[in-house]
C-alpha cells in the first residue's frame, strides 16, 4: 500500500485561464463506492452561511461533487467520539495541528491523505489545521476567517483523485488549484475532471428529467434575435459587450428555468448547467413541480444572478471572447424568462413575443393565456 499526501492549499489570487486542464492524480476508486467521510470535527460556533455544526458545511461540500459524479457517491456521517486513525477502515475528517507526522504550518489549510492498493484508493483521510479559524460562508474569502466548505470540497477533490492543475503547468480557473481564493463552487475544469474518472454524472441514475415543457428552442431562439432588433431599433440602445453568446444565453438560461420549475433552488440549477456545460450529459432534476394551473417562475433577481454566472463561466472556465449586442445582461435575462413565462403558461410563440413587446413599452405585465 502506499502512503501519499496531497499538499496544501494557502491563500492567494486565482489566475485567468487561458485553456482548461485537469490534473488526475493517480489512482482512483472502485466504480460503485460509496466514499463514506467520517466527520469528526467537534462542536462549531454559529455558522454564517445557516449550517448549524460542521457536518451540514461537510455535507454541502460533497453535495457539490456529487452532482458531477457518475460511478462513485460521496457521503458524510457524523461519527463523533470515534478515534481518528491511519489506516483504520475509515475516511476520517477532523481538525489536527499535524496530518499523521506532518506538521501543518500557518499557511497550510488542509491535507489529505491518501492510501491505495493495485490502483485504487481504499482510505482517504482529511486533515483541516486546528490553529485556524474556521467558519462556513459564500462569496469572497475573509481575512483570518478560513471556509470550511469550500476548503472540504477542495480536499475532497483530492479524496476523489484529483490534483492541482496550477502545479502542472496549466493555467486553468479551477477550485482544485493548489492556492485558494474568492471562488466557492466547482468550476467546468474540476467537473471535467471526475467526469474522466467516473463518467457522466447521470449515468445509471434514476432522476426525473423534469415534467414541465419547454418550447423547442428554435423559436426562444427567433424571440431572443426580435428582442435583438427590438433593442437596436425600437430602443435605440447602443451596442455592449457580453462573454455570453445569443446561442448560449437561450439554450443555458432555459435549462436554467427547467431545473428551477421541477424543484431545484437557484444553487442546484447552476450546478447542474455548469456539468451540462463540461459535458457531464442532461442531469435529472430534483424533483416535480407544486401543483397548479399557472407555472410560477423563479424571482428575477436569482435568474439574473444565474445570468451573471454565466457570464463568468463563458469569460474564466471557457476562455471565450466578448461579442457584440445590443441588449444587456440583464435586458437578456429578463425577457428570456418573461417569453417562457408566457410560453409555459398557454400562450402561442406569436402572443408571447407581442406580450413580452407591450411590458417593453411600458404597458406592464400582460394576462397570461391560460
């Protein structure tokens, strides 16, 4: 067997990406395991993303990965007042100030280390440095105040099998580059990366696609070029600059919508687009959606958040060019989703563009068809 630690991830910038690359670090597990992580990390303070102990913040760091994995889960168990161990059957995850003789240093968040037979791993253990401080947040990093989740979902990267690509040459926007910084979410490179190890992330799952029936995208794809024109001509609005492409703003903002309306939240429907974007296939949706004869839409600040996500995805995981349009991100957004409203909720292609037209100019939302 063999012993291996994976080293650390200190703080600092992440870097613009010019290509995409993972790094795979070796061996990986057997396809059908179930990586059981033993969290071991004691009382917490209060928590400021709502989680109230450590193994909700564990559990949402592998929620993360699971989504992208195809032959392997992830899961935590809370398995307090059990000791810790090398070697022990058990994939532990506890706060130390060493990682079985390895001294972590001040600028040392977590280590994991690893143990494989024949080419897989059978035990990973996570180490996160007890002389921090620690909490569980979204958004940019805080001085001091280190997040446990999105630093579990970078060591569990490694649990799964991956390296740092930053340390192999490639300048790529990753979570799983060796420095960590603002971004608290996986990246199309990290999901490219167990997409190589374990398949596509449907695959063998019996998830619901979704009930709910979009329009074919060819005609969301006719209003979106009116909404073009109506912009340049009607509004006079000058040209602006997006990372996001027309096609891909209708194809992703809509798979965005159908993950939203058959039950998934605003953070699972990004998720699931961005595995979609890495080639992870069509992921099933959570669920079915409530009952009722109109279709209710997600709020529009959350759709334009998703849109915003999107354009960073286009801009740091894709590499892509800014192109020319007359209508804004938001503009863009807002009227995709008021053109799928009215679609969803009985009104013809023709209805729905002379609908979302009327609310451009002014006249307020229109009846819906049904």
């Amino acid at each position: 067997m063999k012993h291996r630690l994976l080293l650390t991830i200190a703080m600092a910038a992440l870097a613009v990406p010019a290509a995409r690359s993972y790094y795979l670090n070796g061996p990986s597990w057997p396809a059908g395991s179930v990586i059981s992580m033993h969290v071991q990390l004691g009382p917490s303070p209060r928590l400021a993303d709502g989680c109230l102990d450590w193994a909700c913040s564990a559990a949402a760091a592998a929620e993360l990965w699971n989504v992208a994995l195809g032959r392997v889960r992830l899961r935590t168990v809370q398995d307090e007042g059990v000791a810790q161990g090398r070697q022990n059957g058990r994939n532990d995850m506890f706060f130390a100030s060493n990682a079985y003789g390895y001294a972590l240093e001040s600028t040392t968040l977590a280590v994991t280390t690893w143990w494989q037979r024949l080419g897989r791993i059978t035990e990973a253990d996570i180490t996160f440095n007890s002389a921090l401080q620690w909490d569980s947040y979204r958004g940019d990093i805080e001085r001091r105040l280190h997040d446990l989740r999105r630093v579990a979902a970078h060591e569990m990267g490694h649990v799964l099998g991956l390296g740092h690509p930053d340390e192999q040459g490639q300048t790529v926007h990753a979570l799983m580059n060796s420095k960590i910084g603002n971004l608290d979410t996986l990246t199309v490179d990290d999901i490219q990366g167990v997409l190589a190890l374990y398949g596509l992330s449907g695959a063998g799952v019996a998830e619901p696609i979704g009930t709910v029936a979009f329009p074919p995208r060819d005609e969301t794809f006719e209003f979106r070029a009116w909404l073009e024109t109506k912009y340049r001509d009607a509004l006079g609005r000058p040209a602006t600059l997006s990372y996001t492409d027309v096609e891909g703003s209708v194809v992703w903002v809509q798979e965005y919508l159908r993950y939203r309306l058959n039950a998934c939240g605003h953070e699972g429907a990004v998720g699931r687009v961005r595995i979609q974007i890495a080639g992870g296939g069509i992921v099933g949706a959570c669920g079915t959606p409530k009952p009722g004869s109109v279709i209710v839409f997600p709020s529009r600040d959350e759709t334009h958040a998703f849109r915003r996500a999107l354009e960073a995805i286009y801009r740091d995981d894709l590499g892509r060019a800014a192109v020319k349009t007359y209508v804004d991100a938001e503009g863009d957004v807002v009227w995709i989703q008021e053109y799928l409203r009215y679609r969803l909720n009985g009104c013809t292609h023709a209805q729905s563009v002379e609908k979302v037209g009327r609310q451009i100019d002014g006249f307020g939302v229109q009846p819906v068809c049904r």
